[in-house]
C-alpha cells in the first residue's frame, strides 16, 4: 500500500470567539459600581504553511476534520477572555488549494507561504464596552462570532525542474537514480512506480531537481492507468525528457509510437505545448537497443529533438545529458520574470456604497444582506430582550429601515436577514424614522442602575416609597 498522496478533501473549521459578559461591579458600599464585563477571546485561525519537509498530504487522507479552538469567554471585573491559538497545518511546496467547485483559492509554492484557509470568529464584546453616555448600564453583551467553516481541495504539484515521462519500464526510476541521490524502487515489471518519485542533480554550477511521472499508457488524461492521477506533476517543470526504451520485449512497440502515445496524452491534458522537450533513448547498453537508436535517432532529430543515447546501467551519456538539461534550466530563470515588490491597491468604497442591499423575494418578504447586518445579527442574543433592541436601533442608524420602506415593505411583512440556508426572519414593524433617537436609551437594563437620591428633605413619604417600590420589582 502506497503512503503517498496527493489529493485530499479537507473540512476545515476556525475557532468561534468567545463570548462577551454582562457584569456588574460590586464592592462594600458599593452595590452598582457600573458595568465591568470583559470582552471575548478571539476564536482560531486555520492557516495552511508550505514545509519542506511535508512531502505527502498523507495526514490530511486519514484525518480530514481540522479544528481550531475556541476563544475563552469574558468575566467580570473587565476580564477580557484569553485569544486562541492558530491551527497551523502544514503541507508541501506546490500544493494547490481549491474549492468544492474547483475554483484556485492559493497556490502554495516556497518555503513558509501561508494561507488561512478559515478565518477565526472575533469575540463578543462585554458589557463594559458596550457602554456610552447613553446607555450607562447595558443589561446584555454581544456573543461571540462562530469561527469559517469550509471544504476546500488540496492537490500537490510536484515543485521540479525536469520531468521524465515515458512508457511504463522504460526506464525512468533508473535514471532518475543515477542522476541523483534518489533511490526509488526498481523491477522489470511495469507499474513499479506508483508515486513520482524526486531527485536533486548537480550540473557544473547549476542545481536543479528532476521527477519521474509514473504511470503514463494510452489513455491516461482519461484516467485510464495510473497517468491521470500524476500528470498534473509536470505542470511546474521546465522542460520534458522522453524516456523511450530501445530495447523493449514488447512487438508491438517501438521508441517512436510511444513517444507519439505519450505526446498525444500530454496534448489531451493540456498546458504543456510551450516546454522544450529532449528524448533520452535509453538501455542502449544493450546490442539491439543501440541499433534501434542509431535507427530512429535521424527521425527523431528531423522532428526537431535534441536526442541523447544514455545507458541507465553503463552510465553511458548521463554527463550530456545532465548538463544539456542544466542549460535548458539557467535559461528559463534567466528568462522567467522576476517578482515585483508587493503592491497595496486601495479600492475605497463607492459614496452610495449602502454596506448592505434589500432585494424583494416574493410579495411579503425582504432580504437583507451585508457583511454589517449579518454580523451584527450573529452577535445578538435573541433571548434577551435588551441585545434586540440595541439590534433594531444599529440597523435603524445603518438606513435598513429606511431602504426597507423604499423598497415597499409594510407592516407584517418577513424581513429575512442572511443567506437563504442560514438567516434569521422575523415580522417587520416600522418605526418613526427618529426612533432610534426617540429610543436613545433602549438596549439599557434600567435594573443596573442604583435608585436616584431624594432632590429635597421635604419630598413626600409616598413618592420616595413609590420609587424604591419600582426599584426593587425589578
């Protein structure tokens, strides 16, 4: 069974903030010192990082649910709760990130690039920070973002300079293994290799990596065989080495139909029209081989290939080989343009940019959506009433009442603030359009407040008895 893999669906889950606490501070002779809740910890990140050292997303197959912690709530005593820590989840150089649609999200190459691939949900504030000079005692907090959940797809991209293609048993993982420190499995029987397989050859002062891509027969961009899974590791290479048996036992084979074979299958894939390309004809060490060489080799050259005659197991030819390919290489990064410094482009919002829109669905329903609205209603504890209140009098201020009513909402109509699988509806009842300021106090506990002292002695018995009598109801 092999441990290589290089495809995986992972469920990824940020951290949720925390939530944010109503306190009030008490001491001796102090009973309503005011509001003093702390704020939630912000909840986990889940952020991809290249690592040299990670070859396979073998980790990610056996284990696909990641989740990040949460953050700690808040406390009294203007406590703020403790952040949670990253996920950091490491993966290959090459790997590509994409969605469920197969739309690119990243495309992680070089050591240490980063990706966050679920952003952690902020916490809510407490009490403390909710209050102002108008709402001196807020009775409620906010509650805690829920932290980006999402399926995204990694697929590795062998990071190489070379790529050797060819026919089952033709030889690949021997060469691959003569011209560098690789030690790949070897037999002669066909499919040996099941994973590509990655080597680093040194050519005079040039350094460059070379990796066999197993698997490829007729059919194979049509997920016939082997070649289907491994062809997207030729996408980053430079430059594509035909490996083509010269001394194949096969009789209805020959070096020429299978490099016709091979390109047609790399035609099919697509994208690698432009890369140079050079025939390796190999086992040439071998009598017939090396009159099948000398007899394909002038058509081949006709074609318009560099050709080279190498022996895997003489080491015949691998020299040339080796410094024709480290050439080809020098000069695609001479020529390969050199990254610009990183550039910030500012995209300021339009003047008539609302934050949010209100479509018509239907005769009686309204949808709100916008990153401000949306999050806000995350934040909200529908169970207490004061947190509602301070909800209507934001969106008030933010102008969805007023965009409601223009887009001919009436009284009794749903408005409906979300996505469709993930909002919260509830019965439209407009206000005066200065209510939010008529209702400057709304979202208060009147409870947190301490009872206001008599103005004069002489106040009458009855009202001061009145008043702490609807104190204390509360």
């Amino acid at each position: 069974m092999t441990t290589f893999v290089d495809r995986v669906e992972l469920h990824v889950s940020a951290g949720d903030g925390g939530h944010g606490v109503a306190s009030v501070h008490r001491e001796k002779f102090k009973p309503m010192g005011g509001p003093d809740g702390g704020n939630g910890g912000r909840g986990g990140d889940v952020i991809l990082v290249v690592e040299q050292a990670v070859t396979t997303l073998l980790d990610y197959y056996h284990h696909p649910h990641r989740k990040a912690t949460n953050g700690q709530p808040g406390a009294g005593d203007n406590r703020s709760g403790k952040d949670s820590q990253d996920l950091v989840l490491p993966v290959p150089d090459g790997t590509v990130v994409l969605d469920k649609a197969g739309n690119i999200l990243a495309d992680m190459v070089g050591q240490g690039t980063t990706f966050v691939a679920g952003q952690g949900g902020r916490g809510g504030l407490g009490n403390a920070a909710l209050a102002s000079a108008r709402r001196k005692a807020p009775g409620f907090a906010l509650l805690g973002e829920p932290g980006e959940s999402r399926d995204i797809v990694l697929e590795l991209k062998t990071v190489a300079d070379v790529a050797l293609v060819g026919y089952p048993s033709a030889g690949k993982s021997s060469l691959i293994s003569v011209l560098s420190a690789a030690k790949p499995k070897i037999a002669d029987y066909p499919f040996t290799t099941l994973v590509p397989n990655l080597g680093v050859v040194t050519a005079g002062s040039t350094v460059y990596t070379i990796a066999d891509v197993p698997g490829l027969i007729p059919g194979a961009s049509q997920g016939k065989g082997l070649g289907l899974e491994f062809l997207r590791h030729v996408e980053r290479c430079s430059v594509l080495v035909h490996v083509l048996d010269t001394a194949t036992p096969e009789s209805d084979r020959d070096p020429v139909s299978d490099l016709d074979v091979i390109e047609e299958e790399l035609r099919l894939y697509g994208g690698l029209e432009n890369r140079p390309r050079i025939v390796a004809l190999n086992k040439v060490d071998i009598p017939d081989g090396q009159d099948l060489a000398d007899m394909i080799r002038p058509d081949l050259e006709a074609r318009g290939y560099r050709v080279f005659e190498v022996s895997a197991i003489a080491h015949k030819g691998l020299k040339e080989l080796s410094f024709a390919l480290a050439g080809i290489i020098a000069e695609a990064r001479a020529t390969k343009p050199k990254e610009e410094a990183t550039r910030i482009v500012i995209r300021p919002k339009a003047v008539d940019d609302a934050g949010f829109t209100v479509t018509a669905e239907g005769e009686d329903l309204y949808r709100v959506r916008g990153e401000k609205p949306e999050r806000w209603v995350r934040q909200t504890d529908f169970n207490n009433d004061e947190a509602v209140g301070y909800l209507a009098d934001r969106l008030n201020r933010l102008g969805v009442e007023a965009a409601l009513m223009k887009a001919g909402a009436r009284a009794g109509d749903g408005v409906a603030i979300g996505s469709e699988d993930n909002a919260v509806v509830f019965d439209w009842e407009p206000t005066v359009q200065a209510g939010a300021e008529m209702l400057g106090r709304r979202g208060e506990d009147h409870r947190m407040e301490a009872p206001r002292p008599a103005v004069t002695r002489r106040r009458k018995r009855d009202v001061a008895q009145r008043e702490y009598d609807e104190f204390a109801s509360f």
